[in-house]
C-alpha cells in the first residue's frame, strides 16, 4: 500500500486497515510454523504497511496536539 493512498483515508478507515493488517500477519506466522506460506516477502511487505499506518496516525496525532496548543 502506497503512502499517498493512506493519507487519503479518514481515522476509522485507517484503524480498520492496520487491524486486517495484524490479522494477516497473524495467518502468515501461524502460516510459516505450518509451513503453508511460500512467500515469505509477503510478511516483510505486512510489517511495512502496518509501520506506514502507525506513522501517518502519530503524524496525525502531533498535528491535532499543535493546533490545540495555538
């Protein structure tokens, strides 16, 4: 997932995205114990979208606590 589309969504969108995001990451550790996952760049690709949503929401959050301040 690309940066420029996260940014597009709203809060409730984003959190519903990194909550499937988890959920696919769950299956692909659960998947790899059994030794069903073939991609494993697939994981590596998970962590990083989570990590971009994680961002952009503390990007979001010190933006809020800024323009409380003024």
């Amino acid at each position: 997932m690309k940066y420029k589309e996260l940014i597009q969504k709203n809060d409730k969108q984003l959190d519903k995205e990194l909550n499937d995001l988890y959920k696919n990451l769950r299956d692909f550790r659960f998947g790899m114990v059994a030794r069903e996952i073939k991609n494993v760049k697939a994981i590596k690709n998970v962590k990083k979208d989570i990590a971009r949503i994680l961002t952009l929401k503390k990007e979001r959050d010190i933006a809020k606590s800024l323009e409380e301040e003024k």
